[in-house]
C-alpha cells in the first residue's frame, strides 16, 4: 500500500512538472510573452501550479475543519492537538479568520489542521468566502456539527461536497445527548451526510462521534468525616475515535490523499488558462476558423479525385485543430489531434460523419464527370454542381470542427500523458475498496 502512495505521489510531481514544463516553453518562445495581456491573465494559476507542487514536496496533509458557528469547530480541533491553542468561547464567530496549526499525531505523519469562521456568519459573508476558499488547499475536510443537520448546514455540505475532496462528519457535543437520541441522530447523519439522498450511507470511518469540550457534570463527595458535597468538574474530551480515524485514513491513503488533490488544483488551474486564453483570442480563432473553411471548400472542391479530396479535407481539419492549439498555446500533438477529431465526428450526431459519405457519394459524381466530361461537354456542368455542393458541405464541416474543438481544447488540456485528469483517473482506477478515496471514485468518477 505504501508503495502504491509512493506510485501516486510521483506520478502527480510528473504531471504538475510536465505542465509547468510546457508553460515555461511558452513563455521562453515568445507565444506567452508576445501577449503581455495574456501572461497577466494567467499568472494567478501559473503562481498556483508552482505552490501546489511546493506543497507536494513538503509532504504536508492539511486537515481543515468546516460548519456553522457553535458547532465546535475549534473545540475538536484543540481536543486533537490535546492543548487550547485555538480560541474558543460562548458567543458566535470566535474564529475570525482562517488559522493552521502544525500537528504531529505520530511517526513521520505532518498535518496541518486549519480552522475556519463558520460558514453562516451574520454580516460575514466575506469571512465565508474565505472559509471555502480553504477547502481549495485541504487535503481532508472535517464537517462538524452537533445534532441533526438543518438545512442551512445541508446546502453548505453540498458546496464542500463539490469541492471535490474526501470528508468527514464529526458530531460533536453527543454528552448532550442520551444514547437513544445519539442513535437516531447517528442513523440520520450517516444518509444526509453523504450529501445526496440516493447515495449510500456513509461508511464507520466517515462518520465520527465525539465530545471535544464537554459539558461540566456536578460530582457527589463523600469525606471521610461523613460530609457530603457537591462540585462541578469538567470531563476529558472524547476524541479518540477521531484521532483513530484519522491517523488509520493517513496511513492508508494519506499520500494518494495529497497527490489527487494536488491534481485536483492542477486541473482546475490549467482549465482556468486554457478558458482565459481562450476567452482572450475569440476573434482570432474565428479568423482562423473562417480561414481554414475556405481553404477546405476551395480544395475538395478542385480536386477531381474521389478519396483524395476527402483525405485532403481530413488533414485540413487536422491542421485547423492544430493550429487553433498554437494560438491558445495548449499542448497539442498530431495523435491528440487526431484523437479530438474522431470525438468530435463521433459526438456531433452524426452531422460530420453525414458530411463524409455525402462528400465519398459527390466525390464519386464529381470524378466520373471529369472523367467523362472530354467525350460530353455537358458533363463538365455536372462536375461544377457536384464541386459546389460538395464545398458547400466540406465548409460547413470545416466550420463546426473548428468550434468543436475550441470546446475540446478547453475541455481537454488536462487530458493525455501525464495530464491531470488521466493522473486523477489512473488514482481513482487504483484505489482499495476499503479507502476513504473510493467513495470519491464512486462518487465523482463521472465528473473527470
């Protein structure tokens, strides 16, 4: 299993290495730089490749704890470092902003646990973005809450759920509650806590019980000179079933954790380049579009041979989808080239493929009336009537490959050798039933 760990994280430095790799070559050739407007744009996401490989080198976990205000987030997490480094108290919205705390449960395991404001902040709202903005660096996430879910508590677990990322439901403050009570609640949180109704009930290691600052009890005392008193003493926290969990998720699965995150980031990043760019040349591409349209149409619809004319205008698309690549400056080879073109013929409904045999059946018409046309002038009318609609068709292909893959471009920058998505995907295909990462896999494989 820990070799395994070792697989994924490797694996995830290659990718994230492969694309700042590429990025960098874009800058040194000029197809960044001569766009200062462009390198603007991007450097946000260029300074987050960076960080996020960073982040992979230090092999630090970073655990960050979620909820609504008074739910105790920071009361678990101070119950886990087993001091009161977080500030905690009665009123709402102690936490004002997000603080990290370095924690070593054991072995050569480093985590940072991060606490955030509560999500539901009256005039707060600032302080919540902030609140998601962590989830973003979190490698696990830890939902606190403190009986039944409400249902301002559900939509936040579905944003967090959204994210992406593994978490846990810790229900917190259960000495408030009888054991008949914690059992229904239990049952309860381990359906809406998957935070879809069809989904399967959360797994034993999903779902945590726990008393980070339990409630004071008032204690009889008998002195041995027949007195009896009453005093009120504070319990030890109950958050061994935590720690447990966590430590056992750490060990399992802990370095995959941060290599699919790392990824995660990636991908996101290099898709936000590649839509800015995008965004960013729309009119050039469609020049390039319009251009390519009527270079295929002018060819296919000269050439007198069948087969040639269809294979000519194949390669021309082949080029268009190229050359569309070079402008947004995202990796692009002949063979994913290629790739993009069979998608998109085999994903437009048949419009594209429809071109093909009307281009073979016009091609065919067309070349029999070259042919033909030395012993019967007219036919040379039939030749000009097959050349036209057959241009008229090759255009209109050429046209709706062209913004295909502008979509696909978008879409599959993180695709291919090493690309995050097909690192993301290779992890998920990996993992043991048993991980904490599986139910990602089930529940977000689709998604990739």
């Amino acid at each position: 299993m820990r070799n395994l760990q070792e697989t994924h994280l490797n694996r995830a430095r290659a990718s994230l290495r492969q694309a700042l790799s590429w990025y960098g070559y874009l800058r040194k050739s000029g197809q960044l730089s001569s766009n200062p407007e462009l390198v603007g744009l991007v450097k946000p996401e260029l300074e987050a490749l960076n960080s996020t490989l960073n982040k992979l080198d230090s092999n630090v976990i970073k655990i960050a704890a979620f909820g609504l205000v008074s739910r105790g987030k920071s009361a678990v997490l101070n119950a886990l470092l087993g001091d009161k480094i977080l500030q905690t108290g009665p009123l709402n919205g102690v936490t004002q902003w997000p603080r990290s705390v370095r924690w070593q449960p054991g072995g050569k395991v480093l985590v940072e646990l991060i606490d955030t404001p509560g999500l539901d902040e009256i005039e707060g709202e600032s302080r919540a973005d902030m609140a998601r903005e962590v989830v973003h660096q979190a490698d696990l996430i830890l939902f606190v809450v403190s009986g039944d879910i409400t249902r301002t508590e559900y939509q936040a677990l579905l944003e967090l759920r959204q994210a992406q990322k593994p978490l846990i439901l810790v229900f917190n403050k259960i000495d408030l509650y009888p054991d008949t009570d914690q059992g229904a609640i239990y049952q309860n949180l381990q359906q809406l806590g998957t935070g879809h109704l069809q989904a399967k009930p959360l797994l034993p290691d999903e779902i945590v019980m726990v008393a980070a600052e339990p409630a004071q009890m008032e204690v009889r005392v008998e002195w041995p000179d027949g007195r009896v008193s009453y005093e009120w003493e504070t319990p030890p926290p109950q958050v061994e079933e935590l720690k447990e969990t966590i430590l056992n998720i750490l060990n399992r699965e802990g370095r995959s954790l941060l290599a699919l995150n790392a990824l995660i980031q990636a991908r996101d990043a290099e898709a936000a380049i590649a839509q800015k760019t995008i965004d960013l040349r729309e009119q050039e591409a469609e020049d390039i579009i319009w251009q390519f349209t009527k270079y295929k149409a002018l060819a296919v619809m000269l050439n007198p041979i069948a087969f040639l004319d269809i294979l000519g205008g194949t390669v021309a698309d082949l080029a268009l989808i190229r050359a569309l690549a070079r402008l947004y400056g995202l990796p692009m080879t002949s063979y994913e080239a290629g790739k993009i073109l069979k998608t998109i013929l085999f994903s437009s409904g048949g419009l594209l493929l429809g071109e093909l045999g009307s281009s073979l059946l016009l091609g065919l018409g067309k070349s029999t009336a070259a042919i033909t046309s030395a012993d019967n002038p007219s036919n040379i009318t039939a030749f000009a009537g097959s050349a036209i609609a057959q241009a008229g068709i090759a255009g209109y292909g050429a046209y709706s490959v062209g913004k295909a893959a502008q979509v696909y471009l978008e879409k599959g920058c993180t695709w291919g050798q090493l690309g995050a998505s097909s690192v993301i995907q290779e992890i998920l295909s990996q993992v043991d039933q048993n991980t904490i990462l599986y139910r990602l896999r089930q529940e977000l494989g689709l998604k990739l």
